[in-house]
C-alpha cells in the first residue's frame, strides 16, 4: 500500500511540473494601459475597459489581436517569429506600430469607421498619425 501511494505521489508532482512549466508565466495583464510600447506577451487594457490587446506566442510566431467591447477588431495575419526581435507600440490616436526584425516594419491606422488597414510605414495615409518619436527612437 505503502509503495502505492510513493507512486502516485510521483505521478502527481509530475504531472505538477509538467503542468507549471506548460504555463506562460510572463504573459501579464496590465491594467490602465492608454498607449506605449508591448515588448512581452499578455493582454493590455485600456483605462476604460474598452480596448484590450493580446499578444501571445503562437507556435513560435507573434500574434496579437485587438478588441474593442469584446469584439475583435483587428488579427495579426503576419508570420513574424518571436524568436527575432519584435516590438509593438500602440499610439494615442489607436494606431499600432509593429517592428519584426524578420519580416520588416508595418502601422495598422485606424480609419474614420474605425476599421484597421496594414500600412508600411512610408506608404501610410495622411489622416495616420506619424511615426511617434518614442518608436522612431527605437528602430
């Protein structure tokens, strides 16, 4: 009996482990966030609760998506890897500025019905904020 017990004991504090090491323990929620910079996965919220944004590792690629009340209002759809250097900033206006060091540099501007379209930088439509300082600092 007692040799039962030793085992599923062992089993259990494996299974913890493997468990505990399947979670992404640097994926935080960060609270009051209005804009700035995303270098870690995890989920940002506005102030107000209405936009929050994902950033997850999806198999090795970067993925992010935004929502707004619950609604997602924009996906990633890129192939960056997270194993190169990425960055996201996400501006005062609700525009999001996306740096892959593999796959290049890209905004996605918000239009006046509130729809995201992926520019490249230097191709980005009038009304699009420009490039924040903060950001152009860090390319």
């Amino acid at each position: 009996m007692r040799n039962r017990n030793h085992k599923n004991f062992v089993i259990v504090i494996i299974t913890l482990i493997f468990c505990g090491s399947c979670c992404n323990l640097d994926s935080p929620t960060v609270n009051n966030w209005d804009s700035g910079y995303i270098k870690k996965f995890g989920r940002y919220i506005s102030s107000d609760k209405s936009i929050v944004i994902s950033v997850s590792n999806n198999n090795g690629l970067l993925h992010y998506d935004i929502e707004k009340k619950r609604q997602t209002i924009l996906a990633s759809k890129e192939n960056a890897s997270i194993y190169q250097n990425w960055i996201l900033y996400w501006d005062k206006n609700q525009n999001l500025w996306v740096r892959s060091s593999d796959i290049g540099d890209w905004v996605w501007c918000k239009g006046s019905t509130g729809v995201y379209e992926k520019y490249s930088f230097e191709q980005r439509p009038r009304n699009c904020s420009p490039i924040p300082n903060e950001f152009l600092n860090n390319l």
